[in-house]
C-alpha cells in the first residue's frame, strides 16, 4: 500500500489561530480588491468594462515598445499591449466607454499595416463589446454568484445543520476572495473567464469542505467522551490523506493546462489552481475550525440524530 | 451482494449507446458508414463553438427610437401628398420633434379643412394645447410607437436572415435576445467585415429629383475630398431653399484609385422607395463594369413610369442609405418596371449591394454592440493546444492512480475513460456546442471523477485497516463514501446550474460539459467501478486486494 500519510494526528484546531490570521490578511485582501473592482478601478477585462481587444499574429516578432509608439503616434495613446512571444502574437487592448461605432479595432489594424509594412498579420481574434452590454454581463454574473451561494447554503443547512452551511459558505468566500485578491496584487484582468473559474473553484472548495463535514458529522455521532475539539481534529486527520490525494490529482489535470493550454485558458487554470490549493487549505484550517466557533454548538448533532 | 450481471449489461449498453451518439460528431466515421446506418443516425453531433472554428458574433441592437422618426417622417410625406392632391395651400409640413408632425398654413380658415385630414391618419391625434391660429401639431399615439418599435426589430430580424441566408453561411444563428437585440452568429467565415458591413447596412433606396433651378446649385464645388463632406454641409446650412439638401455621389478616380464626393442639390421629397422593388441583379455593363438592375413590383413599374413620363429631361439621383449612386437624365417615359444602379463599384461590392436590395431596407438603423470576431488560425491553435493539454494531463492523472492504487487504481482509469466516453457521447446527442472553457470543464470532470474514486479507495483502505475482509471492506467503503460522494456532486451541481442559467455563450458551455460531468461522474464512481470489484470477487474469492 503506497501511502503519502500514513495515519496522522496533527493537532490542527490547535493552530487556528495562526489559520486565521493568516486567511483574516488574505480576506482583507481580497475585499479591497473587490472595492476598487466595484469603483472600476481594478484591471476589469474588456468584457465588462466595455472597450476592444484585437489579438495579431505577426509574421516576425514584433517589439512591443515599437508596437505602443506606432498606436501612440497615430492617436491611439490608451492601449494595453501584451505579447505572447514563442508565437508573435500580440494582443492589444483599448478600454473605454466609447461605443463601437468608433470602429477602434479597424483603426488599430490600419496602424499596424501601416507602419509594419514588411510584417504581415493576421487577425487571431477581435472583440468590441459596448458599455451596456458590459454593465449586463455585470449584473448577470452577480446574479449567478448570488444564486449558486444561496443554493449552497441551503443545501448544506438542510442535510448537515446551519452552523456547517454558514462555515461552508464562509470558507468559500474565503477562498473565492484569496483568488481575487491574489489577482489584483498581480493586476491580472479579471474577465468573465475569470469569473466562470471563480465559481467553478467555489464549487470545488465546496466538493472538499463537505467531505471533510461529512465526517466530522460522521465521528459527532459516535463520541463519546472527547471534546468537540478532539473529534473535529481527529476527523480532519481521519480525511486528510483523501483530501492532500485529491487535491493532487486536480493540481495534476491543472498544471498543464496552465502551462501549455494556450494563451486563452492560462489565466483561468491558473485561477483554478490557486483555488484548489486555497480550497484544500480553508477544509482544514478555516471551515472545520470555524465549526468550533458556533456559540452554544456543543453537541447538538449528537442529540438530533 | 447483489446481482452482477444486470449492471455489467447496464454498463455495456451504456457504452454502446455513447459510442453511437458520438459518431455523428466525427464525420470521416460517419461518411464510411452504410447507408441504412446513416439513415438511422442523426447526421448532426457536437458542434464546434466560434473560439475554436473562428467566426463572428455579433449582438447588434435596433435604433427604435429612429424608427419611429422614420415613419413619422413617412406620414409627413403623404401628407404632402394628400395636402397637393386636395389643393389645400397649406405651407408647410414638418416633423417636429421624434412623434410629432406640424402643419403651417397662412390662412386660417384652411385650419377646419386640415383638421378633417386627420381621419386619413388614424395613427395620429391632434395636440390640442399647441398650434396657433395658423398651424396644426399631430402627435403619434403612444400604442402606435409600440407597435413600430415592435415590428422595427421583427422586421428587421427577418431582413437580416434573408441578407444572411443569401450570403451564404453555414449553420447561421440570428436570434432576438431581450426587448431590442439581435444576435448574430456566422461560424467559420472568411471575411468578417464584409459580412458585417452586410448585416449592417440599412440599405434604404430611395429615387429623389435633383433641384437644378436653385441657385445654389451653382455655388456647390464641383468635387471635394471624403472627409470635407461635413464643411460642405455646414457652409451651406442656412442657404438651401426650402425642402432641398445637399447629398454626395462617391467617386473613384480610375487611374490613381483616389476617392472623392461630388456634392449633389436635391430635394428631400422621395419620389419612390426599395419596398417596391421584386428583384435586384448584377448585370456586367459594356466596359465589363458591374451594375445592378433592378426590378420593380407591379405597382412600383406604375409608379415608376409616372415619375418618369412627369420629369422628362430633369435629373434624377438614385440614392441608398444617404449616398447618391447616379443621377442619370430622364431621356423618356421608362415602362416595363426596370432600372438600373450603376455607379463605381467592384464586382462584389455590386454583388452584395444586390443582395441587400433584395433582402429589403432595415426599418432602422442599427448598432452594434458586441462583436466577437476569431480568426480561423486562432481557434486551430487552440483546439490543438486544449487537446494536447488535455491529453497530457489525463496520462498524469492515469499513471498516478496506478503507482498510488495499483490494481484498483486501474479500475478507477477504466472509470475515467468510461467518464470521458459518455460524456462525449452525451454531449454529441444533445448537440451540444463544445468550446474552449468546454473543453476546460471536461478537464476538470476529469480531476473531480478522480476524486470519488479517492474517496471510496481511502474508505476501503481504512476498512481493510480496521481489518475487515476484502468482500466487507469493498462493500463498507462503497457504502460510508456513498453519501459523501453525493453530497460534494451535488454542491458542484448547483453551480454547474447557476453557470447555465445565467451564463453567456462560452460560460454556458462550461456549464453544460460541468453539469453533464458531474451527472455521469456519479454513475461511473458508483456503478462503474463497483461492478469490476464485484466481478472479481464473483470469481474467485479474493484474499487481498491491490489498493
């Protein structure tokens, strides 16, 4: 039997002290990113803010400083450049609540076929998307966050008890705003991809604290002498080889999509995977500790079942 | 133990099943087929989304609000009309704001005759408060401009699918999306931006007489270059008579290839508009220049050689979307309902100007508000770049559960495979769209079908420690990771939902492989796998287990 644990007894509940504070720095962090995404001030992807990106594929290499001075000397000072470089490929972006009329994504290809007349390009990808529609893409992806919590929520309250639920939910807000935050800290663009795979790790987080809630309920029902603390220690510790084996086996699936999955799912495995280690962190550390915390909890399972 | 062999038939039928809905996902398969078996297969599978084929996108949103302007302004016409037909000397009629028409006259006594006009126009009421002695305002009732606003984005979904449909797409979408948006998908095109300038277009043709008395047809540059079109305009602002304006004939200079605007005096009275027109050609003109002839419906050819029998040796401009094409001379009276556009336009340009023609006006301008354009070579890299991803994480994923599970860590392979067939088989039957993220999610269904696996491994394994028999410990391990197993799908489950229900385009695809993963996840960890354990231990009884 090839093991990575064997049987463990790491006294988690012990150190959550440091748990917290360590996630209570890594919430913080992610509630101001969420502040300067809601004043607009964070890096939001075009999809929401509104703007146009057009993605080139050059047949040399292009410099991206020569790039932003040919955009520049031709009127379109505000792009973002971004270069993919094993392919040439260069992604420009323009935000702004203009609308598309201004057609900014023709004038960006007539710049470059004008002052790169000896490298040809083709157009790899072009997206205009309009104030309005971004402010609806908003909304509906507010609707899809508040809609999955409350389902979530509801269903652990309703099979296990509501101090699970709200601890569940909690540990995933947890991990959900760590990612956020992870990415303002590296000013990456959050885009509707992101999203999808914010949600995606929130379901995941989720997959994993139940798992370690299912037997922690388990154990609850068959103590008999020890402290509520023991047993959600010795449950966690009961879990943990499953837990650290799964969590590999997804790190394994996401490594190399983030690492060779093309440009267009890097950020979003990468997302992913700061998820699923943050969510195998939180099971543990934040959502079973915070178990402990429920006022007047103290064996209230038991006495249901 | 229950009964084996009814679940390995389950099992069987359900791959079974899965490879043949799959098939039609992979035409060189399908085209080597039988006959009787095409016949019986549906010849449509998983569709490629546009981030891995390319095409465009496109929501585009209707100028209502224009619309209605529109078909004030129409009324206003026919007024005029009716104004010269009566002789009533009104002397003007104007529209006055987006739904408002007024009527100016000198003598008030006309304002009873007018009044009584007001019943040829039952979508109007007179505005009582305003007008004076001398003039009349009629406003458009409120159901009415629902109702424009209504038919302005009906119709001009139906125009924009003709446009499409004779463009020549594969597999288009155009659908109405909320109260006044179009959406427009055209998968795998070539050219996108003729395509867009196609659905665009407004594409209104309208025949209007030059005004050659005015003086200021005099005064006009003979040429200007395009982008002074606005000064011309500005600088004669205040000096066009009455019911005149100034519109520009594009010309392209042949040798150098030069564009310029020749400023035209015409008056705003449309004498005739597309809606009559029954066909629209290319035709190639005796210099080998393109031309379009078109042809007008039986009450359009009536009208058409009226306007022209009255206007002999006057010029007249034939006009699309603002933009004056010719103004040939009326040499005679033009019966038999034909005409024709010439102008300098390439072959295509004439082509889709044919196109446009026949497909009919939109009732409005409209706007595009998102467009989404992948270029075919992207969505290549991509596939091959997901697929190879994919790959290469499955085979990790696969040689980790064998050193980690040995024996059974194969049996949880065979799941995985199991898994990656029906899903795909699923996805085939449900003609579903497979993009990017797609192909994410499935990579993730794969990462998460591990994880029952785990759960019931790590179960056994902790019952064989308690030492349990082998039969016991299967069975106990299967039975405690049960619940737990459906607890964590179904959580995931609720987010898979959340993601289809609100989701757009590409979130919707991730949310379907997610949710149909998830679904067949609970299948394969909870029958699949369990089966081949039982299998074994039908055989022979089983003294230890490779876990």
């Amino acid at each position: 039997m090839l093991e990575i644990l064997g049987k463990t007894n790491i006294d988690f509940m012990g150190k959550r002290k440091i748990a917290f504070a360590f996630s209570g720095v890594m919430v913080m962090l992610g509630l101001v990113a969420v502040v300067q995404i809601a004043r607009g001030a964070a890096n939001l992807g075009i999809d929401f803010a509104g703007g146009t990106a057009v993605q080139l594929k050059f047949d040399q290499a292009v410099r991206i400083d020569e790039a932003r001075k040919a955009l520049e000397s031709n009127g379109v000072g505000d792009a973002e450049l971004q270069e993919f470089g094993q392919d040439n490929k260069l992604l420009v972006r323009v935000k702004a609540s203009t609308t598309i009329e201004e057609k900014t994504a023709e004038r960006v290809l007539g710049i470059f076929a004008k002052e790169f007349p000896n490298n040809k390009f083709v157009v790899d990808s072009s997206t205009e998307i309009g104030p309005t529609i971004g402010k609806k893409l908003q909304e509906d992806a507010l609707i899809a966050v508040v809609i999955s919590f409350a389902g979530i929520i509801l269903y652990i309250a309703a099979r296990f008890e509501l101090r699970f639920g709200v601890a569940a939910a909690l540990a995933t807000f947890h991990d959900v705003l760590a990612v956020i935050g992870a990415f303002y800290v590296l000013d990456k663009e959050i885009t509707l991809l992101i999203v999808t795979a914010l949600l995606t790790l929130a379901g995941y987080s989720l997959t994993d604290t139940v798992v370690v809630f299912d037997r922690i309920r388990e154990n609850l029902r068959m103590r008999r002498r020890e402290s509520e603390e023991t047993t959600v220690n010795n449950a966690v510790n009961q879990v943990l080889s499953r837990t650290i084996v799964t969590s590999l086996t997804v790190v394994l699936v996401l490594i190399p999509l983030t690492l060779a999955g093309g440009e267009v799912l890097h950020d979003f495995s990468l997302a992913l995977l700061w998820g699923v280690i943050f969510g195998t962190y939180s099971s543990v550390f934040v959502a079973s500790p915070l178990l402990l915390l429920w006022p007047g909890g103290q064996g209230r399972l038991l006495k249901r079942s | 133990m229950k009964k084996v062999s009814g679940r390995v038939w389950l099992l069987l039928l359900v791959m079974t099943v899965s490879v043949v809905c799959f098939v039609p996902s992979y035409q060189p398969v399908l085209q080597a087929l039988p006959a009787w078996a095409k016949a019986v297969l549906p010849n449509k599978g998983i569709t490629l989304g546009l981030d891995l084929q390319g095409g465009i996108h496109l929501v585009l949103e209707v100028d209502e609000d224009r619309a209605v302007e529109i078909a004030v302004d129409r009324s206003v016409n026919s007024l005029q009309d009716l104004l010269v037909d009566k002789k009533i000397p009104a002397e003007s009629v104007k529209r006055t704001g987006p739904q408002h028409m007024t009527i100016q006259f000198q003598n008030a006594e006309l304002k009873d005759q007018i009044r009584k006009l007001l019943d040829d126009f039952p979508s109007f009421l007179e505005v009582e408060s305003s007008g004076s002695s001398t003039s009349v305002v009629w406003e458009l009732r409120e159901a009415e401009i629902k109702r424009i606003k209504d038919s302005a984005i009906n119709q001009a979904l139906e125009t924009i699918r003709n446009r499409i449909d004779q463009f020549g797409v594969a597999e288009p979408v155009v659908q109405r999306q909320g109260l006044k948006q179009i959406v427009v998908q055209l998968p795998g095109i070539k050219e996108p931006k003729r395509a867009k300038d196609l659905i665009k277009e407004t594409a209104l043709l309208e025949f209007k007489m030059l005004d050659e008395d005015g003086q200021v047809k005099l005064q006009l540059p003979s040429r200007v270059p395009k982008e002074q079109e606005s000064d011309v305009v500005r600088q004669f602002a205040d000096k066009l008579p009455e019911g005149d304006q100034i519109l520009f004939e594009r010309v392209i200079e042949k040798d150098t290839g030069r564009e310029y605007r020749v400023p035209y005096l015409v008056k705003k009275r449309v004498m005739l508009t597309g809606d009559v027109l029954s066909d629209a050609r290319v035709q190639i003109g005796q210099f080998n220049d393109p031309y379009v002839s078109i042809t007008f419906d039986a009450k359009g050819g009536v009208e058409f050689e009226r306007i022209t029998a009255e206007n002999i040796k006057k010029r007249m401009a034939v006009v699309l979307d603002n933009t004056i094409y010719s103004a040939p001379v009326i040499q005679e009276r033009i019966s038999g309902g034909r005409a024709q556009i010439t102008g300098t336009f390439s072959t295509q340009e004439a082509n889709d100007l044919a196109i446009v023609l026949r497909a009919g006006a939109l009732p409005a301008p409209l706007k595009i508000i998102q467009d989404l354009t992948v270029g075919p070579s992207l969505g290549r890299d991509s596939i091959e770049k997901g697929v190879k991803a994919t790959l290469f994480a499955g085979i990790l994923v696969v040689i980790f559960m064998i050193v980690y599970y040995r024996l059974s860590g194969a049996i949880a392979d065979f799941a995985l495979v199991l898994n990656l067939v029906c899903l795909m088989g699923a996805l085939s039957a449900l003609t579903a769209t497979l993009t990017l993220p797609g192909i994410a999610g499935i990579v993730l269904t794969i990462g998460m079908g591990v994880d029952s696996n785990v759960l019931i491994f790590e179960r056994i394994r902790e019952e064989l420690r308690n030492g349990k028999a082998v039969r016991p410990a299967i069975d106990g391990g299967y039975d405690k990771a049960l619940l737990t197993i459906i607890d964590s799908h179904v959580t995931t489950l609720i987010t898979g939902v959340a993601l289809f229900l609100f989701g757009t385009g590409p979130i919707k695809g991730f949310a379907v492989t997610l949710c149909l993963g998830i679904a067949i996840n609970l299948f394969t960890a909870l029958v699949g796998t369990k089966v081949i354990f039982d299998l074994f231990n039908q055989r022979r009884k089983v003294e230890t287990l490779s876990i």
